[in-house]
C-alpha cells in the first residue's frame, strides 16, 4: 500500500491516517455526503419501485414496503438539505457590528475592556 506521493505504508499507518482524516471532517463536509449517499438511496428506491410496479402481480407487496422506504428517505433528503443549507448561510454570514448586536453602546468602551 503506498499513500499519494508513493511511499510505502504500513496496515497501522493506513489505518491511522485514515482516522486522523476521518476525525477532520467538518460538518458541511458530513452533510455533502450525506445527501449524496441519500440522492442515491433514492434513486435506487425508485428503480426498485419501477421494477416492483412492472411486475405487480407477484412483486405488489414489494412496492408498498418500497414507497414506505421513499417517503422516509424523502424526509430525511429534506432534513440534511436544510441543515446543508443553514450550514452553508452561517458560513458565509458577513460579521455582525456591535451596533447591530447591541444596539446605541460605546464602542470604544467595548473595545477597550473586552466586556460590555
């Protein structure tokens, strides 16, 4: 096993590094993931659907559990998009002024102790 600039590694290096990067992930970086990996839970949901209604004769009750797994997994898609969202939005707020968090204060009086 070797890493990107070809030196050899070991099974506890690899393993090591692995949870060093594995531990570093940020929360945006999760939740990226997470929709993706439901983007594709669902996909699969509904070619199975697609597949169940073509056969639904034999495969009738196989639809029902799978709408069952799709609105579920719908909601949950919903969930991390938000979070993905609010995620992102606090991210990229501009910084709030004194004035706008505290109202007619003395800045420099702030400024100078540290407290308000």
């Amino acid at each position: 096993m070797k890493d990107k600039y070809g030196n050899k590694l070991t099974i506890k290096e690899f393993f090591k590094r692995w949870g060093d990067g594995i531990n570093g992930i940020t929360p945006i970086q999760k939740l990226k993931t997470q929709l993706i990996g439901t983007r594709i839970t669902l996909i699969g949901l509904f070619l199975g659907l697609a597949v169940s209604i073509y056969g639904w004769n034999k495969l009738w009750w196989v639809g029902i559990i799978l709408t069952g797994a799709i609105l579920t997994t719908g909601v949950q898609y919903l969930g991390f998009k938000q979070q993905y969202i609010q995620l992102k939005n606090l991210e990229n707020a501009e910084e709030v002024s004194l004035y706008e968090l505290f109202g007619d204060i003395n800045e420099k009086e702030v400024n100078q102790n540290g407290k308000i």
